[in-house]
C-alpha cells in the first residue's frame, strides 16, 4: 500500500474505527499469490486478523444489498466484476475505498 493508504488507515485505526474487507477480496488475494504478486503469507497474516472477535479487520460478505449496489457502479467505468463487487461493497457502506488500482478509486 501507498504511505497515504497506510497513513489513512493508521489514523482510522487509532480513532477507534475498523477496516473493512469484501469477501472477494480473499479471493482475489489467492489468485494473486498464485500469479506471484502478492506474498503467499499475505492470505495467512489476514485470516489472522479477521479471526480476532471485535477486531480492527472485518470481513464484508457478498449478499443482496452489495448486489443491488452493483448498478451504480458502471461496467464501463470498472469493467471486471471482483472489481465492480469492491467498490460495490464501499459504496453500499458509504465508506472510502482504499486501492491502488486507478479504476476503482
């Protein structure tokens, strides 16, 4: 992550706030251990923090409110779908998307 994201989320965490995830998230981080782009561990380290009852990490599941928010994310604008389900999923919290893919910003 960028010093900015990292920033963002250090000051979030300090006031207390949590850091969400989308389920697809995890398996977006699969496919990219198997490209070799993400360290293998990183799925582990995460897990780690997402079984923490109460903790910083939440895990965001896929369901029918995130689907709904699918039509106000265009296709045209974030063409693949892990993508579209991310911002989806911020969009549906109201909350900032951190990413350092350009598209879903």
């Amino acid at each position: 992550m960028s010093q900015t994201a990292n920033h963002f989320i250090e000051t979030h965490i300090q006031q207390g706030g949590q850091v969400a995830i989308a389920s697809i998230t995890l398996a977006e981080m699969v496919y990219l251990i198997e490209k070799g782009k993400v360290p293998a561990e990183s799925t582990t380290l995460v897990a780690t923090e997402l079984s923490i009852a109460d903790g910083t990490l939440v895990e965001i599941p896929f369901d029918l409110k995130v689907a709904r928010a699918l039509s106000f994310i265009a296709s045209s604008q974030v063409p693949d779908m892990p993508d579209r389900i991310i911002a989806a999923t911020a969009y549906h919290l109201h909350v900032p998307l951190i990413s350092r893919d350009g598209k879903i910003q």
